[in-house]
C-alpha cells in the first residue's frame, strides 16, 4: 500500500493536501498461468494469497456491493452489513474476510455491554492492478 498526496481545489482558490492511500496488486503471466507478483521488501503476509484464484473471486460485483455499503451507509457491525445488504451473514462474513486479507478494509473491535463486534472500515480509496504479459 502506498500514500499518495494529491491536490485538491479549495472553493477560495487555495490548495488543500489530499492523502490517498492506493493498494496495488500485480499480475504477472509465465508459461499461460497467471501468477501475483511479489516485490522485493514487501511483507510476506501482504502477498499471503491462495494465487490468482482468491484475486478472482475479489473482483466479483458482491465484493463492490460491500464496499460501497462500507463507505456510504457506514454499518457498525458485519451483521449490520449483511442486513443492509440484504443476505446472509456467513456470505457477507467470508467476503468482507476476503476484503480484510487483501487489504482493503480493516476489522474494528468495539465493545458492546457483553459482545464485542467487528466493524468494517475501509482503508483504501483507489485499487490499482497491474497485469504483466
């Protein structure tokens, strides 16, 4: 994951500094098989994928569903999520664990007078993938 500063107009004219944060994945093809491409000083667990299959299932329109609950409708649990999106929680649970894992989102404990629940949160404004041929 990278921080990018970017410019943004002010209504007066002036300039504000806009911090983006940017997750990039990339794909390399050797011998007609997709493979992600691991980059020299970055963390293992950053790259910890079961190959190319789980990115395919991260690029399904449930997972965009998600993030977009995530970031308009700001559900305060995962059960909260799975109501707003109307389906079952162990569906949107396995995806929003799928999104966790590839960075994407972060899971927030809060507690609660006996529970503690996890809220989804996401940490990421810009997704870039890079296929190398």
């Amino acid at each position: 994951m990278k921080d990018s500063g970017m410019l943004d107009l002010k209504p007066a004219g002036g300039f504000i500094m806009v911090q983006t944060k940017t997750r990039e994945i990339t794909i390399r093809e050797s011998k007609g098989v997709f493979s992600l491409l691991k980059k020299s000083g970055v963390s293992k667990k950053e790259y910890d994928f079961e190959g190319i299959s789980a990115l395919r299932q991260l690029l399904s329109n449930e997972k965009a569903r998600i993030l977009h609950a995530i970031k308009q409708q700001k559900p305060r649990s995962i059960y909260d999520l799975a109501k707003k999106l109307d389906r079952g929680f162990k569906s949107v649970n396995d995806d929003v664990k799928l999104l966790e894992r590839f960075g994407f989102i972060d899971l927030i404990e809060e507690k609660t007078k006996n529970r503690t629940r996890l809220r989804p949160e996401i940490i990421v404004d810009t997704i870039t993938i890079h296929v190398k041929v």
